[in-house]
C-alpha cells in the first residue's frame, strides 16, 4: 500500500473485525502486540524514493 494510500486509509474510523470477539484474552494481547511492532517497523522503515509518474511527459515543440 503506498503511502498517500495508507495514510487516507487509517484516517477513517473502522469497526473491529467479528474474529476479534471471538478471541482470548491472552490471543487479543498477542495480535495487538504483533501489530504494534509491523506499526513500528513500517515507521522506522527509511523513507521509499516516490514512484515514477505514470503519465508521459508530453514533449512541447
């Protein structure tokens, strides 16, 4: 997911997934730990270059 993209995404509210009620205890613990360190990882990742445009530049004559 790019980033423009990721960051549109978590700007939104959204409702916890049905599975998570269906959880433990000691599972929500363990999956909100996992997702906090791919949170950490993906912030303390060094910034990607930006992709190329995708639309040619049009040579003016």
């Amino acid at each position: 997911m790019q980033r423009p993209q990721l960051e549109l995404w978590s700007a939104e509210p959204h409702r916890t997934p049905p599975v998570y009620q269906q959880l433990t205890p000691q599972q929500r613990s363990s999956l909100v730990s996992h997702l906090a360190q791919l949170i950490l990882k993906l912030v303390q990742a060094p910034p990607s270059t930006p992709p190329p445009p995708s639309t040619p530049t049009q040579n003016h004559e």
